[in-house]
C-alpha cells in the first residue's frame, strides 16, 4: 500500500510539473495559455524557499539535550541527557532532527522533520522514534523571535484513538532553545509533559 501510494504521488507530481519543466526547456513552438502560466507561477511560488527556511538552516548543527519528563503531574520530573544533529534537505527545503539519548532507562532514538509551507503559510512536523511504531503530526505557527507554538496528534496505544498535543519553541539565546510538550492528564486536563532544552554546539 505504502509502495502503490509512493507510485501515485510521484505520477501526480510528474503530471503537474511536466508543463513547467516543458516549458522552462526552450521547447520551440509551445506556448503556454495565460493560465498555464498563472498555474506555473503558482508551482514555483509554493515550492521556492523563503525566509522561514532561511531560519530552519540558521539553526542546522549538533545539540546537546537536557531532558525532563513528568509521567505524572505533579511528580518529580524524570532527566536524561541526549544529542541531536539538524540538517537541511530537499534544497533548504525541509529540516532533518536526528536525536539519540534514553527514555525510561532504555536506548532511544527519534527522527523529526520540519518545514514551512508556502501555500497555508505555517510550519510543520513529523515525529518518529524507537519507542513507537505512529508518527506524529502537527502544525504550527512562529512569530518575529522564533518562539513558536504547535498543534499536533498521535494514537494513544491504551485509548486506540488519537491524544491532541501543543508544543512550544523559545529561544533563550542565539544558541539555547527549549521545547516543552503538553498533553492531557488523566481527567482530561492539560499537563506538561515534557521539557528538552538544546544547546548547540
């Protein structure tokens, strides 16, 4: 299903951007109707990097990590330390986290991606780790000084239906930032979670 999926997003896209790459080939003889044209620049609007992706390769580099969890609120929190590496890929186009450190005791790994859409003009995310076979996703908003506030979901394995989330980003100076994680308690009413303060290297 995956792979059938794969294949018919890589059709959908040929079949959008064929014109364009036509197009911008010098093919003689073609001309593109003015609304092939307005569509063409719509394309190259949504998928040209901007000043969001300029921030996201700013903070591209290798990070220690302090973290807290707090199984229960109100508890003392639980701390480990880990690493993380941030790259760009796609062409500026998309951040890759890479993070490794314990949770619980046990070895653990996490893989975050986040990028900024052009089209709805906010960011996203996606998380996956070595503790869980989902992925989380969510969407979120940045003002002037970075700090940054998400919405994002997962599938509870207890509940088998999805738990919403709101994370927030801050930069305490050019080289901390610290994200907190918030979800809901078992009344249903919001609790941190978690706190992961990086330090880039």
């Amino acid at each position: 299903m995956v792979r059938k999926c794969g294949i018919g997003l890589a059709v959908f896209a040929i079949t959008l951007l064929a014109p364009i790459a036509f197009a911008q080939s010098g093919h003689e003889g073609h001309e593109m109707t003015p609304e092939q044209q307005a569509e063409m620049e719509a394309y190259m609007k949504a998928g040209t990097p901007g000043a969001p992706h300029a921030h996201l390769a700013s903070i591209a580099g290798t990070y220690t990590v302090k973290v807290k969890n707090w199984p229960e609120p109100g508890a003392p929190p639980m701390e480990s330390t880990g690493s993380a590496t941030r790259k760009m890929i796609l062409g500026g186009r998309v951040m890759v986290e890479d993070f490794s450190g314990s949770m619980m005791g046990m070895p653990f790994t996490g893989q975050g991606m986040t990028g900024f859409d052009n089209v709805s003009q906010k960011y996203w995310a996606t998380w996956t780790d070595s503790m869980s076979t989902g992925m989380m996703l969510s969407e979120g908003t940045c003002d002037a000084s970075h700090a940054c506030t998400y919405q994002g979901s997962w599938n509870d394995p207890i509940k088998k239906s999805p738990v919403k989330s709101r994370m927030t980003l801050r930069w305490l100076n050019p080289t901390t930032e610290v994200f907190e994680m918030y979800g809901p308690d078992k009344t249903g009413k919001e609790t941190k979670m978690m706190e992961l303060t990086y330090t880039k290297q």
